[in-house]
C-alpha cells in the first residue's frame, strides 16, 4: 500500500490521480480548499495554499506502515493574463505563491519530516507545463512560476538522490484551466484560437489518461525518461 499526499485533489488531475489511487488500494490525503471525493482511504486537508501558515502545519511522517510515501504538487493557477505593464501585483503574488512557492516548501518539508523513514520508497511529482520552456504572450507569471518550478526539482534531486524527483509536464489536458483560457479576452491572449481550436478538434487530453500515466511512473520509477519531462515521452 503507497501513500499520497495530492494537492489540488478536487478537480483535474489531482482528482483524477487521487481517484485512481483510491480504486488500486492506496491511501490519499488531497489538500485544497476544497472536497468532493469520498472514501474510506482518503482524508482531506482544507488548505489554501497561497496562505504558507496554513501549509506549513501539514504532517508528512504519518503512515511509516506505507511502502511509498508519494508527494504530488499538482495544484496551480494560470494567473492573471495580461501582458506585464497591465498585471496586478497582487496577483502576481498569488500566482508565484500558488505555483512556485508552495510546492518548494511542500518538498522540503516531505523530504525533511520523512528523512528518518530508510525503508520508505519517496517519490515527488511536480506537475509542470511546456509553457515552462518557452514563452507565451501574456502567460508571465504562469510561464516563470512553471520554469522555476521545474529547475527547482532538478537541484531536488541534486541535493537528494535518495527521493525519486519528477517535474512531469502532463501536456494539453480538459480542465478547467483550459476553460479558462478559452473564456479569455482576445485582446489579453492574442492566441486563444488556437486553445478554442484544441477543444473543437477534440484534442485535449482527458485528466484519466494523464492520471493513468503518472501512476505508471510512480508505480515503475525507472520507466520515466529524467528528472524533467512530457508526458507525452511516456508509452
């Protein structure tokens, strides 16, 4: 039996993930602001994750009968889109907060609170984004905090080879993100069409079939391609 720790485990991925853990016999703690799973193996922790006092009282060392302890910093926001001179700084904040900040100090504290636990399997899944590799117009804040996010897992695995370390990209996929997007002023992201083209093409990704790989991964470490990577390497 593995343990999850999920953040963002209400809706999209997290869900997904979170769902497909519970139907394998694992045991799950979601942490948002937010529950609609209910099931005997999973708790839930009611969390806002841009409030660090809030996070900073989660207790990781707390299934030593687990085989894995598995961390999976899904949770993010695409912030405000704008190009830069018209962003708000407190929504900057809330972004760099969200999809940077919290997930570093969530993997700190993982990695420190469990350090003792020698026949543990741990495992850290930071779900990333290709945005993190180039940029889009008026996506700033989400295309750095996802850069940042993925090159702060890489030293993570530097400082500790003894915790598996994945920044996984989990590619186009139906959330409520990409809703989103496409409720976007044409006049903020010059390129909606093309997220409106994903959608009537039918070609997003549903969060089941990225939950299905990343499990794979998790289940069979050695199947991943690196520390950073798509999903889509994935067979």
């Amino acid at each position: 039996m593995k343990q999850f720790f999920i953040t963002g485990s209400s809706s999209g991925i997290g869900k997904a993930i979170a769902l497909e853990a519970l139907e394998a016999g694992h045991k799950v703690i979601g942490i948002s602001r937010r529950n609609n799973i209910e099931h005997e193996n999973y708790s839930h922790l009611n969390i806002d994750l841009t409030d660090m006092d809030s996070y900073l009282k989660i207790n990781f060392d707390r299934n030593r009968s687990a085989e894995s302890l598995i961390l999976i910093n899904n949770a993010g926001w695409l912030g405000e889109v704008k190009p830069v001179s018209e962003l708000n700084p407190e929504k900057i904040k809330r972004a760099y907060n969200l999809n940077l900040l919290a997930p570093s100090i969530l993997c700190k504290m993982f990695i420190d609170q469990t350090q003792n636990n020698n026949h543990q399997e741990r495992i850290i899944v930071n779900i990333s984004s290709g945005a993190g590799s180039y940029p889009i117009a008026s996506w700033s804040t989400y295309c750095a905090s996802k850069a940042g996010l993925s090159l702060f897992t890489e030293v993570m695995q530097v400082d500790h080879p003894e915790v598996h370390c994945f920044a996984i990209s989990p590619g186009i996929v139906d959330t409520e993100m990409q809703g989103e997007i496409r409720r976007l002023e044409q006049k903020d992201f010059p390129d909606k069409q093309r997220f409106v083209d994903y959608k009537n093409k039918g070609e997003l990704t549903q969060p089941e079939k990225v939950a299905e790989k990343i499990l794979k991964i998790i289940y069979n470490v050695k199947l991943a391609p690196s520390t950073l990577f798509s999903l889509r390497d994935v067979s």
